[in-house]
C-alpha cells in the first residue's frame, strides 16, 4: 500500500521462511549488500539481548522494506516491532521527516482499515518494546559526517562534552 516515492519492497532475512511469497528470504549476498549499505540491522549477540529473547527464532519473521530510492527503511522485529529510518543526504531534515510522518500515517490507516491500533495506554501513552521510547513510542535522531573534527586529539572527549554519540564506521571512519 505505500506507493509514490516510497514505493519499495519487503526483503525477509536470507533463511527466514515465515514470509511465503519470499521462502527462504533474500539471498545471503543481497543481505550482505544492505547491511554494508547500513539499511539492514545485525543480528543480536550481546548476552543480554540473546537473554532477553531478542534472538528467538532468528532469522523468522524478521527482515525490512526499502522504497526504491532507499531513503525510507522500516525494520521489522529487529528489537522493536517496526523501526521506521527515513534519511536524507544534505540538510534537509524536513523532507526526511516529511516522509517519516507519510509513512506512519499510511502504516496507521492500513492498521485501522483491518481493526487494528497503536497499543496506547491513557497513563503511559503509547507502548513499545523499549521502556526508553514509552509515551511517543518514537525516539529521533540526526546523523552527520563531520570530518574534519575526527582529526581532533580530543575527539571522543569532545562529543562526549557535547553530549553526543560517535559511532565508529570502521578504520578511523567516524560518524
């Protein structure tokens, strides 16, 4: 049902088996493609999370939709349920946050065209499986490459100051 510019498709885990037009999901070398695209979530191995339940049935019911521009990513049952990323190269956090909004608009009327809803509470607001988004059920984020400022001494000090997260995208690649 999502049609325009995010018109896209699902991509089931290579091995999944719980998506029958897609038995056995996607080829394990398209997998390996979108995870070093940075579209496709790791497989949970920290021991909390194995504890947790995280890894149950691992790769079933799992995978994610990518619009054809790859702009628009919706996970489905990495940790959360859904995790719905909508990025846009340059500064314009409007348009990404224009088709983010689309996005969940459409996901709620296709919900409530079948009967179902959000699971909200009047006291806590919407539920999640993370207490850390409860009541928005939505946590933001902006992600930028800043180059020149890796090459600081300081560097990790520095963002930590800020009260920022640097996340290392490999060999003193930073973002």
């Amino acid at each position: 049902q999502l049609q325009g510019e995010i018109e896209g498709d699902y991509f089931p885990l290579a091995g999944s088996n719980s998506f029958a037009p897609k038995k056995g999901g996607m080829a394990v070398e398209q997998e390996l493609a979108m995870r070093a695209s940075h579209l496709l979530f790791e497989e949970p191995s920290t021991p909390a999370l194995v504890a947790g339940g995280y890894h149950r049935d691992w790769p079933d019911a799992r995978g994610l939709f990518c619009n054809d521009a790859q702009d628009l990513v919706v996970w489905t049952n990495e940790k959360a349920h859904m995790r719905i990323i909508s990025t846009e190269d340059g500064a314009d956090l409007q348009c990404a946050f224009v088709r983010f909004c689309g996005v969940i608009g459409r996901i709620e009327a296709a919900f409530n065209q079948d009967g179902q809803h959000w699971m909200h509470n009047e006291l806590l607001g919407y539920l999640t499986t993370d207490p850390a988004n409860l009541g928005t059920g939505m946590r933001a984020s902006v992600m930028m490459r800043l180059p020149l400022l890796t090459a600081r001494l300081d560097f990790v000090d520095f963002v930590e100051m800020l009260r920022l997260e640097a996340r290392e995208l490999g060999v003193n690649q930073w973002e």
